[in-house]
C-alpha cells in the first residue's frame, strides 16, 4: 500500500490547509505494483496472452460484423500487430499533461506522437471510448485499452520497457467519500483464489511456505497450507488419501493440491488419489 497523487483530489484545498495532511494521505492510498510483479499472479488466475488474444479476434469479429451490417468492410490489426502498437513507445514516456480545448487542432494534438499512426489506429474496433481522450497517454488508453483490464496488463508486459510500470488501484479517495467501507480494500488473494496445499508432513509444509516466500514472493499469498506445526492433521499418507476420499465424496469446491513424496509409499499414496477420479479442482504431484 502507498500513497500516489489522485485525479478527483482538490491539491489546492490541502496546500491552504495543511493541517489536514493526514485526510489528504487517507484520500490519496492506492495499491501499487510494478508491471513485472503482477504478471505471475495473473498468470496463476489463469489469465494468458492466448485468453488476451481469443478476447481480441472476438472483438474484431464482431466489430467486422457490425461494419458488414452497415455496408462496410473493415480489416482490423492481427493481434500481433495490436500489441505492436499498443507497445510503440513505453507507457513511462507518454505525455499526460492535459491538452485544453482552445488548442489549435486539439484532437491531433493531444494524440502526442500517436498522432503519426493514424492509419493504424483505424484498423483497431472502436468502441465508445475510443474518441474520449486529452493526452498523449489517455490517448493510447481510448484507443486501444479495448480488452479486460488483466488482457491488456499482459499485452503491455510484453515490452521490457513497462516492467517497472506501476500498476495501480486508488481507492483512498472514494473511501473517503462515503461510497465504499475501507474494508472492502484488503491486499493478497481472496480466499476463493488460493490453493490449500496438503503435504504428508508438518516439515513439507514448512520448507514449500518458506520457499515460496524466498523464490515467489509476489504468488505466495495464493498458497495456503494445512497446518504447519508439528501436530500436523494428515501425517502420512494414509491419512492424505482418506482426506482427499472425503473431500470428493463432499465435493468441495476449493482448490487443493496434494503433494507427495517421491518414494515408494507417496508413489502408492499418488495412484491411490489417481483412482478417486478427483474433479480437475483436486491436484496430487509427486516431489
């Protein structure tokens, strides 16, 4: 959590008053996460160039349907060379100064340097956004900010140049507001977006929550293990089994991995839960 300055902020009102420097920090909280760090954990909720891409040719084709209605025939950027475009300059070098309206040709203007990519831009499906725009940067995001907000994230990470882009979610000041309770604003995972993790012991589960923590610390919030002291509640493997025989029998909806050792009795144990036919929800690994 951090503080980053906030469009719907009255900066001027603060600088007047300056005791009141504590309301200003509140309004002006965000969460905040380079690029090259949120990439791994959409990636583990299933989000893929491939899903951005599927997103994008059914856009196209649809917005090729709507032209074809209308008596036109519109070619749209392949996906490839959507993202070269959405990649044309690094989003920490775009311009976001505000361009005023009495600006001499303001709507080419603001464009900044897109400005000389008109043609390219008109092969990308419009949308109702696509002409709200009042700088270099707002311009690129009207025009090709088109797919889901976890799409475009991965579509953007393709550029080494962004990967110290921060990505942020400002919420202070719309909780300061009145419109959202602070608590709906909590960091890490939702539970129904982690994986419990049950090994054969309490030392497995330990050494994988450390490890993690050390070589992936920005997924690490996404796994939760069953209780990591020494009174561990599946010691072995026969108990393991029996766990997941009742998980499945109860159908539980969580998503549990169970983690075996690669010896004889976990490799039994592995074939054991490979019988119950467990739902895609239910994982077993060897290590």
């Amino acid at each position: 959590m951090a503080r980053r300055p906030c469009d719907g902020i009255d900066y001027d009102y603060y600088a007047a008053h300056p005791e009141e420097e504590g309301e200003l920090a509140e309004n002006e909280l965000s969460f905040v996460r380079p690029l090259a760090r949120v990439v791994p954990r959409l990636q583990i909720l299933g989000q893929s160039l491939a899903t951005a891409k599927s997103e994008y040719e059914a856009l196209a084709a649809e917005s090729a349907s709507i032209s074809e209605m209308d008596g036109e025939r519109a070619e749209y950027l392949t996906f490839a060379e959507f993202c070269a475009l959405a990649n044309q300059f690094p989003l920490t070098s775009l311009a976001q100064g505000y361009v005023e309206y009495e600006t001499d040709d303001r709507d080419i203007v603001s464009q900044g340097r897109f400005a000389d990519h008109a043609e390219r831009f008109a092969r990308v499906p419009w949308t109702e956004n696509s002409d709200s725009y009042w700088s270099e940067a707002s311009s690129l995001s009207a025009k090709v900010c088109i797919l889901s907000a976890a799409s475009m994230l991965l579509i953007f990470a393709q550029d080494p140049r962004n990967a110290e882009a921060e990505v942020m979610w400002q919420f202070g000041n719309i909780v300061s507001a009145g419109y959202v309770e602070r608590g709906a604003f909590v960091a890490g995972a939702d539970r129904g977006q982690t994986i419990l993790v049950a090994t054969e012991g309490a030392s497995d589960a330990r050494i994988l929550r450390r490890a993690l923590e050390l070589l992936r610390p920005d997924v690490a919030d996404f796994f939760r293990f069953i209780d990591g002291d020494e009174r561990h509640n599946f010691w072995g493997t026969g108990n393991l089994v029996r766990f997941a025989e009742g998980l499945v029998r109860i159908d539980i909806q969580n998503q549990v991995l169970f983690l075996l050792d690669n010896d004889a009795e976990g490799i039994d144990a592995y074939w054991k839960l490979k019988q119950l036919k467990m739902p895609a929800n239910l994982l077993s690994l060897g290590i």
